[in-house]
C-alpha cells in the first residue's frame, strides 16, 4: 500500500485530504458518518473575534456545475470557539488534526483571533487566513485583490503566533504569483487555493436572484480547470507547499490538482452531496497510487507532463 504521509512545511499529515472551510462545520456534524480523524486535517469554519449570523436566507442555490453560495462566513466567534461544547473541546476528544480558518475586517481582528488560539497551540494544528474579506479600512476592498494587504494581515498574524500559517488565497486576481508570493514573503508556511468564484443566478419565474445576497461565490466542478490553473502557477512562483481545491468530487479530481503542482487537496461541495466524499477521495487515491505502483504520494507532486 502506498505512503500517504505528506509534509506540508512544518505540517504533518497522515494523509493529503482535507475539508474545506465552511463545508464540514466544526467536525461534530460528520461524526455519525466516519470517524473524522481518519482526514488529513478538519478544517472548521471561519473563526472571528466576534460572533456572526451570517447573511439572509436563502444563501444556497444549485447552479450548473456545482453550487453558490453566501453564507456570510456565519460563526460563534473566538470565545465560544474555545469553550462551547460544540466546537474545539469536541474537536480535541477525536484527536483529529485541526485547522482554523479566520477572518476579520483589518489586520488587528485576524492578529486578535491568532493570539487566542497561541494559547491552543497543541489542540491547533494550524491556522487558515482567509484574505477575502473586506478590508474596512480600505473602503471594503478584499485584503486578497491587493498584495500590500494581504501581506499586512498575514505579517500581522505572524507576529502573534508560532502555529503554523496557511493563507487562503484568492481566484480573483489577474497574476496569482504576485499574490502567492506576497504571502510566503510576509511569513505563511503553506498556501491553500483557491477560494470560490464571484457569480450570480436568477430565478426566470420569480425574476429575482437566486440567493438574498444577489451575488454569491461559486464552487464545485465547474470552477476545477480555474483552480487547477491558479495552483500550477502559484507552485511555479513560490517554494512553500500548497493546499489545492476547487471542484474535488473523487480521488482522480485529487491526483490531477497534485500533477498540477500541489501537495495536498481540500474537498468542499462534494461533501454537501456525500457527506462521506472526503474519505472516498482518501479511498480512490490510495487505488490511484497503488494501480499505478507509486509508493508515495508525495511522488505525484507537481509532475505534470509539459513535453
């Protein structure tokens, strides 16, 4: 059987299959469907220095190819993260590797939320900055369409913490080599891409869009040729590791964004149509490797064929 151990940096995983923020909760939501610390990591949903409800509903919508939504990045905020039995105190009785995703709207607020998690440092196995948040202090401009911000906010959360560091990168940029790089320069150990695609549907009957928000992000199979694209070019501009995602249904979808140049994947959508997709995904790549007699996975990293 092939080695699926990865090393991501200073992050090790007993396999490269993660979730992706927003998609599998806080791990307690999956838990009558597999035994979640047989992932490579959990990541749970973003985590802010305050509580936040989210948008209004309805905030999903199944378009062509996959999903949107806007949800709002709803969360119960730092403090009932740490204390609530529903989240990182449930976490740590699995023993599965945790990664947090957080968020503010400047710099200060994801620092804030990073020096309280310092504290959790053997339960938090690393942190996930999302940079597509509007950057209030700059009129609402994403902190990850404007490289000098997003350098500032993971600068900012280095400082205050020694787990290690993923920056969530975004799709929504013209050159995402500028941007990785600005990212590993400022102090992130690992990348992870890409988040969803700004998009839109409309209802023909009601003539009214899709979802409350108007406009929402769109993930699922549609977006994998962008994601897959965006992640080749990141690992060409950087030397840290990437988290690849966008569109992973089943363990082929995985091997192709490893070909591509990234070291480990993170599946979303799909877990809203099998709850049990992320671990199928572990299942099929292990066929992967072993039908092709590939002895680790990490030999698939970035060996796309460009002759």
């Amino acid at each position: 059987m092939a080695d699926l151990n990865v090393k991501l940096g200073p992050l090790l995983l007993k396999n490269p299959v993660m979730t992706a923020s927003g998609t599998f909760g806080y791990g307690e939501e999956y838990e009558d469907f597999f035994p979640v610390e047989k992932l490579g990591a959990v990541v749970v949903k973003g985590i802010a220095p305050w509580p936040s409800h989210g948008n209004p509903t309805p905030r999903v919508a199944e378009v062509t190819g996959g999903m949107l939504n806007a949800i709002g990045l709803q969360g119960p905020g730092i403090d009932a993260f740490l204390t609530g039995d529903h989240y990182l105190p449930r976490l740590k009785k699995t023993k599965a590797t945790v990664i947090v995703n957080i968020w503010g709207k400047k710099p200060e607020d994801y620092a804030y939320v990073a020096e309280r998690l310092e504290a959790e440092r053997d339960a938090v196995a690393a942190l996930e900055i999302n940079v597509s948040c509007p950057n209030v202090k700059e009129g609402g401009l994403s902190f990850g369409t404007d490289p000098k911000a997003l350098a500032g906010v993971v600068a900012a959360v280095r400082k205050v913490t020694t787990i290690p560091l993923i920056t969530k990168l975004s799709p929504n940029v013209s050159r995402i080599a500028d941007f990785a790089l600005a990212a590993q320069d400022a102090g992130s150990d690992i990348l992870s891409l890409i988040n969803t695609i700004p998009a839109m549907a409309i209802d023909v009957e009601t003539r009214r869009p899709k979802i409350a928000n108007v406009t929402g992000g769109m993930s699922g199979p549609a977006v994998k040729p962008v994601a897959i694209k965006l992640v080749y070019e990141a690992s060409k501009a950087v030397s840290i590791p990437i988290i690849g995602m966008g569109g992973i249904m089943n363990g082929l979808d995985a091997v192709e964004f490893l070909l591509a140049g990234a070291s480990a994947v993170a599946v979303g959508t799909a877990i809203f149509a099998d709850p049990r997709a992320p671990l199928r995904v572990i299942e099929e790549l292990e066929a992967y490797l072993d039908s092709h007699g590939i002895a680790s996975v990490s030999e698939l990293v970035g060996q796309v064929r460009l002759d």
